[in-house]
C-alpha cells in the first residue's frame, strides 16, 4: 500500500527569487561580457593547446599568459 502526501502552499505572488532575479541577471552578463574578451579567448586557446605544441613553437605557456595578459599577469 502507498501513501502520497501533498502539501498547498498559498502563493502570494511575492518570492525571494523575484527579489534575486536582476541580480542573477546582472551576474550573467558580467560572465558573458567577460567570456567574450580577446584576452579569454586567447587564454581559451592557450588551454587547448598541449605543452608539446608549444615547445614545437618555442613558446612556454608561462611566457604566453604574460604576453596575454601584459601587465594585469602579475595579479
């Protein structure tokens, strides 16, 4: 035998998601305005490349993410 339990929650058109919706909104396009720089694209490509590709360039991935990032690298 089973038993089902239910439970009526009166709504009163007022949640604490309405008051965080521009918030999380806000917070999105901070990330999205972020992700679309050249600099996190160019670091995107960086992390897809493997150690050996780079050496085969005479690069390292130390000296590309300075060169990336310039003098914000250091932070």
């Amino acid at each position: 035998m089973a038993t089902i339990a239910s439970v009526d929650h009166k709504s009163t058109g007022f949640s604490a998601g309405s008051l965080l919706a521009p918030f999380r909104a806000v917070g999105r396009f901070m990330i999205a305005f972020a992700e679309a720089s050249p600099q996190m694209r160019a670091l995107n490509r960086l992390s897809q490349m493997s150690d050996a590709e780079l050496s085969a360039k005479g690069l390292t991935r130390d000296g590309e993410v300075r060169r990336i990032l310039g003098g914000s690298a250091a932070l």
